[in-house]
C-alpha cells in the first residue's frame, strides 16, 4: 500500500488526518483530489454532500462534456505519470491495474490517458516497459477488493 507515499513535498499540501503526513498518495488519487481540484476550478459543491457524492457530481459534469471536470481527471493522470516514475525508483514495475470509484467513466480513461503521457514524454524508457491497463466498469468501482481476491494464498 502506497497511499502514505508523499507525492507533493509542499510543506502547504493537504494534510492527512490519520498519519499526520502531507502530500501523500491518498489525497493525490482519491475522491479528496477530485474535490479539492473541483473547488480549484471553481466546480462549485455541496459542502453538506459526503466526499462519494461529490465526486459523483464531478463525473457527472464529465459525462456532460465539462471541461474543467476533465481536466481535474487529466490532473490526477500526471500526478500518476509522475508518481509511478518515483515508484519505479524503489520497485521493479512492469505492469499497473488502475482501480477504484475515482477511475469510473469517462474520468478514469482520461487519467489512464494523461498517466501515458506523461510517461511517454518524460520517461520514454519506463513507459516502454510499463503496462497500464483499467479493467472493466463493475472492476474499477470496487478498487483494492479485487487485488486483495488476487492475492495468493500462504502458507
């Protein structure tokens, strides 16, 4: 589990409430990233509405053909390119399932898309190598329950 693995070194980052750490995976690949870029660019969002219905409003807009819900997708797709580049550092990666409710719809393809590019453009030798793949709609939306039914059985 990477998700306390600091992406933003900005002392100013969001902060998690449970580890005490800023900048971390979990606020740069989840809901909490679609929600504060909604407020960045100005999606307005029921402050009353759980983190799931805000991020369904988000999708919502992307389904419409929003501009700016897409970029809040693509945004979330360079975290990843640059993300997975740093990850390659310490692990040997060939090959990366994208899961969970922020990669539902049309937002998940545009994030696999702007995580392919900027691999592509940046580190043309690990993108190369790297395969990214979303599996399908009813997959994506249950995130780390699949990985953890793949996990082999030890004895």
């Amino acid at each position: 589990e990477l998700s306390f693995v600091p992406v933003d070194y900005n002392p100013k980052a969001m902060k998690d409430e449970w580890s005490g750490d800023f900048g971390v995976g979990v606020h740069y690949f989840s809901q909490d990233a679609v929600i504060k870029l909604a407020k960045n660019a100005g999606i307005p969002l029921n402050e009353e509405d759980s983190p799931a219905e805000k991020l369904k409003v988000v999708q919502k807009l992307c389904i419409e053909g929003n501009q700016d819900a897409y970029e809040i997708f693509r945004t979330i797709g360079t975290y990843l390119g640059y993300e997975l580049a740093y990850y390659s550092k310490f692990y040997e990666i060939d090959y990366v399932l994208i899961l969970g409710r922020v990669t539902s719809g049309i937002g998940g393809e545009l994030l696999l898309e702007e995580a392919k590019r900027v691999l592509a453009e940046e580190f043309p030798t690990l993108s190369k190598t790297l395969q990214m793949t979303l599996p399908d709609e009813k997959s994506r939306r249950v995130g780390q329950s699949i990985a953890a039914a793949s996990l082999p059985e030890i004895k």
